[in-house]
C-alpha cells in the first residue's frame, strides 16, 4: 500500500466516523443542551448535566474536527473516552446485548487507529500545520 492509499484511507475513516458521530449521535444531545432538557446517565458521577454536555461536546464538536482533520489527536481523545464509558459503563454494566456494546467500541476502534496514525495529507492539520514546517 503506498502513502496517497493510507492517507486516502484515514481520510475516508476520519470522515466517515466523524460526521457519524457528530450528526447521529452527538447533534441529538447537543439539542438537548441548547433546549435545557439535562436528563441523561451520570455513570461517572458528575452529574447529569455535566455528563450530556462532555458527551454531546465530545461527540459533536469531536466529530467534526475528526472529519475535517483539525486537531485531529487531541479531538479522538475526549471521543474515544466517551466511547468507552458508554460501551462499558453504559451498556455492558446494564447488560445489554453485544450489538449495543459493540457499536461504541468500533467508533473507539476507529479513534484509536486515528490517534496512532494521525490525520493524514487529507487534513486540515497538515494543510495548516505540516505544509508550513517544510
């Protein structure tokens, strides 16, 4: 595999699971923060508030810097924490089903690979950041 096909690849990946995460999960609970309803699970104990405005963040704001490559290691941080504490403080400790675990582990899986390989050419991060270094 050369360097453009990975570098295709993280794009694809990046803006695949990002806008995923931004529009189908993430906008959903930013709604509910703009529209004051604070009821969601405080699993860590922070509270409800705190929990939907970190999770909502993570996933909305952390998904469309994800997508367009800006800040793309720092953003898979708060995203890849938010997908392990729904996959294993959310549904495995409610016992849920495999499918409901496993749909949060392949965004983590996704956030993983990410942070090791980085954004790649097709980003934000190296049109503004690699280019000007060379």
């Amino acid at each position: 595999m050369t360097k453009g096909n990975i570098d295709l690849a993280l794009f694809i990946l990046r803006l695949w699971f990002g806008l995923e995460m931004a529009f189908a999960h993430g906008l959903g609970k930013m709604i509910k923060v703009f529209n004051g309803n604070f009821q969601f699970p405080d699993v860590i104990g922070i509270g409800s508030t705190a929990s939907l405005i970190l999770a909502g963040s993570a996933e909305f704001f952390g998904g469309l810097l994800i997508a367009f490559g800006f800040f793309t290691r720092l953003a898979t941080i708060p995203y890849l924490i938010t997908m392990l504490v729904a996959a294993f403080l959310v549904h495995a400790a409610a016992g849920d089903e495999w499918g409901k675990i496993a749909n949060p582990l392949h965004y983590a899986i996704a956030a993983i690979v990410i942070l090791i390989a980085g954004p790649g050419r097709y980003s934000l991060d190296h049109r503004l950041f690699v280019d000007k270094i060379k």
